[in-house]
C-alpha cells in the first residue's frame, strides 16, 4: 500500500478546478437557457438575453463544450495518475 499518498488522490489544486469547471459546465448548459431566462427576467441581463437568444444559445454553447471538455481531460488525467501508483489493485491484476 501506498504509505505517501494514502488517500491515492491527485493534487488539490487539480481536484479544485475539476469541480469549478465541472460547475461552469453545468451552469452554462444550453438547456439551462429557458431557466436563466425566467431566473434574470425583469433584469437589464434578462432582456439583453431576451433579445438575443440566437447569440446567448451559440456562447452558451461554446462555453459549454470546453468546460465540458476540460473536466472530462481532468478527471481522464486523474485516472492516469493514479494507474501507476504503487499499490494501485489494477497495477497489480495486470502484472499477474
């Protein structure tokens, strides 16, 4: 068993920014449009989304998929990290 890292972990510092970016794509998920909509009405935001929809949809979008992406490449990277690690089981299920 690995004595160093015993919660067999990644940094806090990549853990942290799976979880902001993990947020952010969350947030910014088109679907979430019509929720924003009603959440910002009444607003100077809600009717500068109101009137443009189109856009909102499209950097919404855009944010959305790089966020999406970033997370999905942090939590990827974490699992390679934690592979090679001595006392990793599946190190072990591969070497027998």
């Amino acid at each position: 068993m690995d004595t160093t890292n015993p919660t067999n972990t990644t940094s806090p510092v990549r853990g942290v920014m799976t979880y902001i970016m993990g947020t952010i794509a969350f947030l910014t998920c088109p679907c979430h449009l019509p929720i924003l909509l009603l959440l910002l009405s009444g607003t100077a935001a809600g009717s500068a989304l109101a009137a443009n929809t189109g856009t909102a949809l499209l950097a919404l979008l855009a944010i959305f998929a790089s966020s999406a992406y970033a997370t999905w490449r942090l939590l990827d990277r974490g699992e390679e990290t934690r592979e090679g690690e001595p006392g990793d089981s599946r190190l072990r299920a591969r070497r027998e």
